[in-house]
C-alpha cells in the first residue's frame, strides 16, 4: 500500500438540511421583500404641487406657509424667514420681531395677507 487514506464521508444529518432550507427561504424572503429604487415622478407625489412655472418664475397663488424659506446673511447670525406670505421673521442672532408692510389708501388701512389673489413667486434675481 502506498499510504494512503481515504476518510469516510458521512452522511449529512436532518440539521444540516433545516439549516440550508432555512438559508434559502431567508433568500427567498430577502428578494421577495427589497425594494425598487422609488422615483420622485409628479404622479408618485402624494401632495399637491404648490409652485407652478409661469414664464422664467415660479408662483403661486394665494398660498397660506409663513416662514418655509430661510434667508441667510453671510457669516453673521443674522437671518430672516420668508414664506408665502408678505411677512418676515427676523434673527439677529434671537428673535428680533416680525415685519410687515400694509397698503394705506384714502378707504382705510388693509394688511396684504387680507386680500385675495395675493400671488407670491420666485424669480431670478
């Protein structure tokens, strides 16, 4: 004899079975359940677009957010809020107040945001 040994092979027991039907319904599960990368496509947005283009700006009418753009001034703490209304909220580093125009004609005094087809956008510039 040359030496040689041959190990036996044994017969693979009902756990190693479990073990890889396990694996492979976890396989299984793991595909069945990943997701698809979602687009951001109009028809998949569930609000509303609130800006619409007209011409080179976007506007939109009569919307009612106080305070959804920050402004900010270079490297100092100042900043104010803008939003869809005619309102601004100043920072300068606290809370510095509110400032709001108003129209004032021979009939009387009128806040902007009082009116109706108040028409807010934003352009270049």
């Amino acid at each position: 004899m040359c030496g040689l040994r041959f190990k036996k092979q044994r017969k693979k027991g009902w756990a190693s079975k479990v073990s890889k039907l396990l694996l492979l319904g976890l396989v299984a599960v793991g595909v069945l359940c990943a997701q698809r990368p979602q687009h951001n496509l109009t028809s998949d947005i569930a609000r509303p677009q609130r800006y619409r283009p007209d011409g080179q700006d976007f506007v939109i009418e009569n919307g009612g957010e106080f305070f959804n753009r920050l402004l900010y001034a270079g490297n100092t703490g100042f900043r104010a809020d803008a939003g869809d209304e005619p309102e601004f909220s100043l920072y300068l580093p606290g809370h510095g107040g509110n400032l709001r125009f108003g129209i004032k004609a021979a009939g009387g005094a009128k806040w902007p945001t009082e009116r109706n087809g108040l028409r807010p956008g934003i352009g270049r510039g």
